[in-house]
C-alpha cells in the first residue's frame, strides 16, 4: 500500500510539473498541426492542416534529421519522447526548423520484457506516465501523429495489451483531437489483426514492420481482411533472421549496392504500389546501429559517411538523383570464394580478399579492412547488443581493393569488413563471414 501511494503520488507531481511546463512552451510556440485520416470510398488519405500528406519517411533516434531534410524526407519516427540524449521538445523543435513533421514514440512497455497486462495497478501507473507525456508535446506543431508502443505482439501471448493500448489511445483523443493514433506492430496475421478490431478499435491506423517478408505484404492483408489504413513503420534488409546462413550459422548480409537495389524494389512494389491504404513509410534506420553487424540496418557508417541507400531513397523521394552519389561495389571474396562458399580457413595462414568499386562521379576511393569477432547475441526486436571485438589482424594493402591478410591465429568464426569511400561523405561496404580451425604459425 505504501509503494501505491508513492507511486501515485509521484504522477500527481509529475503531471502539475507538466501542466507547468506546458504552459510556458505554449506562449513559445505557434499552435498544433491539424491531422487527419480521411477515408473517401475504400481509399484512406492523411492530411495536414487540410493538405494531403504522403508520408516520406524515416526511422529516427539519434540519426541526423538536416540530412533527412535535405534528401527529401519529410517525416521521422521514434521509439520514445526523450531518447536519452534529447529531450521530446528539443527533437520537434529541430524538426519544425528541418521542416519535418514526427510520429511520436510512447514508450509502453512489452511482455516479453516482464510487463504484467494482467496487473491492473501496472497499467494504470503506465497510463499515467504516458499521459503526462501527451499534455507535454501535443501542441507542438510539428507533430504528426501518436505511435503507441512498438511491436508488442513480439513475444508476447496475452491479448489484454490491446485493451491497453486501447485505453491509451482513447486517453489521447480526449486530450488531443488534433493527432491520429496508431500501434507500431511486428509483421501482421489474420489473428493479430482479429484482437485489433475486437480490442483496439480506438486507433486511427495501424503500422506494419516487415524487412524481407515485405513482398508478401498484400497477401497479408488479404488474409487479414484488413482494410483500414496502415503506414509500413519499419523496413528495410533483408533481415539477419530471414536471410541465408553458413554452415556455422552466420546470417549472410548484403553489401551496400545490394541493399540499395532491394530497397528501390521494395518501395516501388510493395509501398507506392499501394494508393489505396497505405499512407507511406519510414525506412530503417536513419543513423547506424549495432544489430548483429555494424552496417546490417544501418543507412549511415558510425563515422558519419551515407551509403547506396540513401541515394536510393534520395531518388524515390524527389525523382533525381543526388548530385554526388555512394561507390558501387561487388561481392567481397576471400581466395575467389564468395560468403555463400562456407569459408574456412587455417589459423594463422595468408589469404587474399578482393572486392571491386566504381564511383560514378570518378572520385578517388579509398579502402579500410578490419576483422571482427561474429556476434553471438540472440537479441530480438532492435534490443541493444554489444558490438564484437575487432581483430589484430595483419592487413596488407595490395591496391585498388586487393588485400593479402593474416587469419586469426584463433579457432572460431569472424568476418573480415571492407569500407569504401569515396572522400565526399559517402562510403559503400560489405562482408564476408569465415571460419578458422586448426592451429597453424
């Protein structure tokens, strides 16, 4: 009893702070943008302030909103208000001076991370929370809509989190009548989408998150008989769960041309081609994340540099193509043998990699090699994984994409990295995972 009244004793404070605050950003600011889903017929359109809007879109947490802009987006989404480096308000502040607009991420807690849908006292505490967050930022005009949690149906089997979620959506048209509802959700089946209508009929549209199995996205809507409006929230890859393995297990990634042609197909085929409920996307991931490797999901290299990928969205975004474009490359090979050969190698032997590049604008390219350990983690949906250990690796520079190196002079699996740039902000990469056995010096 005592832990109850704390805890609700701490939301009243938190929720008079907020009244406060958002007092005082609202003699800031101009007021909140209009937003609307209309449905004409079978078809559904958004609208801004009574404008059409086609979401051109990107996933976003700590990636660089300018250069989004500058692209040709026009929108970004995130998983929550403060990411931990900037808070709800300073990230819609840059949107609004970027010209974007935001779906905003409500963190809501998932069950398979020991969230109880069956506790009442969890869930209103969590209600609460989020309520404080919508009474912040919902006047910010450059928000655009409410993404309530993200994936919840992942690992999770109890069906109460759409009452839940229902709940919050309803709390939010209440508060604000200005932004649509939706929840974020990973993939999408006849029985998720039955638990939807029967549970969470407060919600203005629902996103869809799908990387390879994309192409199957109409069918699946067809065997859902969902025809309401829905954006597609993340995609992207070929995802490492989806993708072909080695012997050993190791997801076989795409090189950065390769990523690029598929996202072109993807958008076209199974995104644009859809006029009638699909209101737009945000790509994955506007930034760079460690997600089994460094550059599996990533549109961006760590150190900043854009790939084929962005080029590519670039041109599906404004019908040109950028004025500097990201090198082209081939498949990365160890001793002639490609990642689909299963390659094995001796510890401690000598072995030569060779990948090609082209740059279209003739900008001179430059190399980097290193080795990693493979990942070993197990994480699903996104969670945080610790990058592998890089590997003192002797590394001879042959020229023009052509090395000779030194394999680890330890058993186990690891992958040899290439990056290539072509000094104006751009950069392709590939992989190649391998194995070593045997002991030799």
């Amino acid at each position: 009893m005592q832990g109850f009244i704390l805890a609700t004793l701490l939301v009243y404070l938190t929720a008079g702070h907020v009244h406060a605050e958002q007092d005082r950003l609202l003699g800031a600011q101009p007021g909140p943008s209009n937003v609307r889903v209309l449905k004409a017929g079978n078809s559904y359109q958004l609208l801004v302030d009574g404008k059409p809007f086609y979401v051109k879109g990107a996933g976003l947490e700590f990636g660089n909103q300018e250069a989004l802009a500058r692209q040709g987006g026009n929108s970004f989404r995130t998983w929550r208000t403060d990411n931990g480096l900037e808070t709800g308000q300073a990230v819609l502040d840059r949107a609004q001076a970027n010209g974007l607009y935001v779906t905003m991420g409500l963190h809501v807690a998932g069950e398979r991370g020991g969230f109880d849908y069956d506790d009442p006292l969890q869930v209103a505490l969590q209600l609460e929370r989020i309520k404080t967050e919508i009474l912040l930022y919902k006047d910010h005009p450059a928000l655009l809509m409410w993404a309530i949690g993200n994936e919840l149906n992942l690992g999770a089997d109890n069906p109460k989190v759409w009452d839940a979620v229902n709940q919050i959506s309803e709390m939010i048209h209440q508060l604000d009548p200005n932004h649509p509802t939706m929840t974020n959700l990973a993939g999408f089946n006849p029985e998720l989408a039955a638990q939807l209508k029967s549970r969470a009929g407060s919600l203005d549209l629902i996103g869809i998150q799908l990387y390879g199995d994309i192409a199957r996205l109409p069918e699946i809507l067809r065997q859902s008989n969902w025809t309401g409006p829905y954006l597609v929230t993340e995609w992207g890859p070929t995802g490492h769960w989806e993708i072909a393995v080695t012997d050993w297990g190791a997801p076989i990634e795409d090189n950065s041309s390769q990523k690029a042609y598929l996202l072109g197909e993807r958008y076209r085929n199974y995104i644009l081609n859809d006029q009638r409920q699909c209101l737009g996307s945000y790509v994955f991931l506007w930034g760079q994340k460690q997600e089994r490797t460094p550059t599996w999901y990533s549109l961006f290299l760590e150190s900043g540099e854009s790939t084929a990928s962005v080029d590519t969205m670039h041109q599906l975004w404004t019908g040109t193509r950028p004025a500097n474009q990201s090198p082209a490359i081939s498949e990365l090979q160890i001793d002639s043998r490609q990642a689909n050969s299963n390659v094995k190698l001796d510890a401690g032997k000598i072995y030569n990699a060779r990948i090609h590049a082209l740059d279209a604008d003739q900008d001179s390219l430059t190399f980097r090699w290193l080795v990693m350990q493979e990942s070993s983690a197990k994480s699903v949906g996104g969670d945080y994984e610790d990058a592998p250990a890089i590997i003192t690796s002797e590394i001879t520079d042959l020229g023009n994409g052509h090395i000779q190196f030194k394999a680890p002079t330890i058993v186990g699996n690891f992958r040899l990295f290439v990056y290539v740039y072509d000094g104006k902000g751009h950069a392709g990469h590939a992989n190649i995972p391998f194995q070593v056995s045997g002991l030799k010096y």
